[in-house]
C-alpha cells in the first residue's frame, strides 16, 4: 500500500502538535514536552510514537475519555532513600512526566551517584527509548521501565494500572567511544526488525559483513591483556570509518569478532568495502609475531539478503559465519563471499552493464561540428560510468571516471560558451550559469559519493538526466538556430 510522508522543519511541526494538545487542555508546558517527545520520536523512525500516534492514543485512551488529566499536578509521596523520589503523577501527559522524572533522577544522580523515581498513575509516556538516549547523550546510564499495558498490568510498586506498551529501555554514554550512545529498547527492536521487511518488500538488498581478528589467541598470548584490548580498539576505529552512510551500522559481536550491516548495499559493492575494510587494518601493521604476514589482519564472510536469498535474519547471519569460516580455513587475511551471494552476483554481472546505454542520433546534431564532436565523446564517458554504476565497481573506480567526466565537461562548457557568444546567442549568459551550477552540482554529488554519503543511484539520475536528457538535449537546442543563421 503506496504511503505519503510530509517532510517539515521540526518547528513547525513542534507548532503544530503543541497547538493540537493545547486545544484539548493541556497546559503550554505539557503540550510543549508531548510535542518535543514526538519530534525525538519521528527522527529516529520511532512511527508507534509519532505525533499522530500520540494524539490518537490521548484521544482513544487519555483525555478524550478522561484516562489522562490536562494540567494534573504530580503528588511527592515520602519516601525512605533519599535518593529515591515517589511520586503519583495524578493522571498526568506521560510525556510531561517522563521528561521531568528523568531531570530529578539526574539530579539525585549528581548527588547521590545514583537516582530512582519511581512513578504511579500517569498516562502513557511513549518511547522509553527516547528518555534513555537523551540522558545518555547528557552523559548518564539510564534506565526506564513500563510494566503495564492495556490490560491494567499494575506497575511493580504502584496501585493504579498506567496505561504504556514498553517494558524495558537502557541507555549508555558511549558517544566519545563510538559516536552515539547506545540505547536497547523493545520498540528501537521491532523498528529495525521493521527496517529489515522493508528492504524486503522494497526489493532493496541487506549486506552483512562477519569480521573476525586472525590469530587473535595467539596475539593475547603473547602480548597480553592490554595489548589485546588496544589491537581491538584500533580494528573497531577502523570499522567504524567504513561504516560512512548514516544507515550503515558497525559493532562488535563478540570476543574479536565484528559485524558491518549495510542496508540498501548489494553484493558487489559490499565486497568492495570488505576488500578496503581487509586492507585498511592490513595497514595498520600492528605487529603480530605468530601470524604469517607478521602483522594483525581479520578475515570477513559477506552475505547478502535479497528476495531470493536468506529470507530471515538468521539465516543471513548463519551464511555470513559460513562465509567467515571458509575465509579463515581458506588461508586467512582474505573476504569469502556465502554461495548464494556468490551465485546471485554472478548473475547480476551478466546483465547489468547492458541494461541502460544512451544512443547518439543524427537528430541531436547541431550542425557545428566542434560541439556535436564533443557531445558525442561526452554521451560514451557517461555511457561507461552508467556501466560502471549498474555492475557497482568499486567506489574510488566510477568515482575517478566521474572525475574525468567533469574534467570534460569543463572544458566541453568553456568551448561551447565562446561559440554561442560569438554567433551572437542572445541567452548565453544565462546559459553559462547553467554551466556553473551543472559543474557545481557534479562536484558536490561525487564528494559525497567518495565518502559513501550517496546512493549510486543519485550521479545515475544527474548523468541520464540532468545532464543529457535535460542539458545536452534540451536546453542546448535553445541556440541551434543562431548557429546555422
């Protein structure tokens, strides 16, 4: 079924939803926290708890029928720790409560190196995850727990059943060691699993990289705890670095073992990465006495989940061990791709390179020999890149051929500018800066394609279309007839 999402800036949509909690009563500052929470929750893909969610559920189950109450005051029951809060929220917006349940216990944190409140009778506070993440981020481990549901479950310690769907949420301040904070959550859980059958419905592949350190027992036996420790933490730096898109995921699985999850990445491209990921801590030269280079590598298995392979999880991480396993009893230091990845590639190689070529016709002359010379030589360099794009060459290949494309172009342009000037092209200027943002563009599309921030399919769209069909082929003809005249 074809969904329709709105793209808007989060002010707008803050406005928005604060408005809509505001109409029922809530206070400003409440609808402004329920408002905040379901902007967290849509950045991260969190659709249960998105605005619209929110209000639904607050009209289904909150104040449309009077299981929450706008502008209820949170009660402080007494408590025996002081580093412990109690508190009955009285019905009160669960987001609202939430944001301020979490500011006291880090408050009680600061103070008492640990903080608990512990909260009775609220309406449902969404995303616990989102809580956990955003003290994490402060720097905090972090911890929620909702145990009730529909049914009326009453939380452990509570007397009045509080409406919610999340069981348990942690967050870690991991951001200096990683990057962001790590967060686990039931519902960051089923959003992923969601990500998977999505891919899937899409037709989009899922690439999974199994890295394993070689000889690593061997290295802890000779050098030790701590050494071993720094050699894993510069394969993890490494890793992390070629994880460059923002949905590629790198973490550990184990002992010396990795994992890189690249959603949307096929085979040929993967197996590009893993060869650059092998050869990235082959440069490291850490040294390793009893490896047979004499230095620290790792062996990858790659797998690849399409709509005719692997079709669950499981089994993509089983061939990907598989793969890991014929790497290492192969001679180590080496990537293996599982069979059926293996298989569909081989496939996908005989066809691809022949499925888009553009076609230079008589029709597309000019009549000015320099430049139709020069159109022609332009549509076969994108016709290779094309090639290269459709059979995934490696990155730093198709983006050294763009580089030459754009190279050509520039000069193709300068050339083109003089001869439509001096036929006296009352457009020219115009059309030059059409040139500079052509060029531009180009630029600025392989600079994030070499630092895989791009889909192979974006210099695809600029090349057929932007650049030929529309430029080449359209907007040129504009001055045709003031060449003939």
């Amino acid at each position: 079924m074809p969904e329709t999402f709105h793209v808007v800036p989060e002010s707008q949509h803050n406005a928005l939803i604060a408005a809509a909690y505001q109409h029922r009563g809530f206070h400003a500052d409440e609808a402004s926290e329920g408002a905040r929470f379901c902007a967290e929750a849509s950045r991260h893909g969190i659709r249960t708890h998105n605005g619209i969610k929110a209000l639904h559920l607050d009209h289904l189950f909150g104040s449309g029928s009077k299981g929450c109450v706008p502008g209820a005051q949170i009660e402080e029951i007494p408590s025996r720790f002081e580093a412990v809060k109690i508190w009955n929220a009285h019905k009160k917006l669960g987001q609202a409560t939430a944001y301020r349940a979490m500011d006291e216990a880090i408050r009680l944190a600061d103070s008492y190196g640990v903080g608990t409140v512990s909260v009775d009778n609220a309406f449902h506070y969404l995303w616990g995850g989102g809580y956990v993440m955003d003290a994490a981020r402060r720097g905090y481990i972090a911890y929620t727990n909702c145990t009730a549901a529909l049914a009326e479950v009453v939380p452990f310690g509570g007397k009045f059943p509080t409406l919610g769907t999340n069981p348990h949420s942690w967050g870690f301040p991991t951001t200096d060691a990683v990057g962001y904070p790590i967060v686990i959550d039931w519902a960051t859980s089923v959003v992923a699993m969601g990500r998977v059958q999505q891919l899937k419905r899409e037709g989009k592949p899922l690439s999974l990289i199994m890295i394993d350190v070689d000889d690593f027992k061997k290295y802890n036996d000779l050098h030790g705890h701590q050494a071993d420790d720094q050699c894993l933490i510069a394969v993890a730096k490494t890793l992390q670095a070629s994880a460059k898109r923002a949905s590629d995921l790198a973490a550990r699985y184990g002992g010396e073992e990795f994992l890189l999850v690249l959603p949307g990445m096929d085979a040929t491209a993967a197996q590009g990465l893993a060869e650059e990921l092998r050869r990235s801590v082959e440069a490291l030269k850490i040294p390793h006495e009893q490896s047979r280079g004499g230095s620290v590598t790792i062996s990858i298995g790659l797998a690849v989940m399409t709509n005719d392979s692997h079709m669950d999880v499981a089994g993509l991480l089983r061939a990907a061990d598989e793969a890991l396993y014929h790497a290492k009893h192969g001679g180590r230091n080496q990537v293996r791709l599982a069979a059926q990845t293996r298989r569909a590639a081989r496939i996908a190689d005989g066809v691809a390179a022949n499925l888009v070529q553009l076609v230079w016709h008589p029709a597309y002359e000019s009549g000015q020999a320099e430049l139709d010379a020069q159109h022609r030589a332009l549509f076969g360099h994108v016709n290779d890149i094309l090639a290269a794009l459709l059979l995934e060459r490696p990155i730093d290949e198709v983006a050294a051929l763009i580089d030459t494309l754009i190279g050509d172009v520039a000069e193709h342009f300068e050339d083109e500018e003089k001869i439509i000037l001096a036929a006296g092209f009352p457009g020219a200027a115009a059309h030059a800066a059409m040139h500079r943002e052509l060029i531009a563009h180009a630029g600025y599309l392989v600079s994030r394609f070499k630092t895989r921030d791009l889909d192979r399919g974006e210099p695809f769209q600029f090349l057929a279309h932007d650049l030929v069909a529309r430029h080449i082929l359209g907007e040129d003809r504009e001055f045709f007839p003031h060449l003939s005249a």
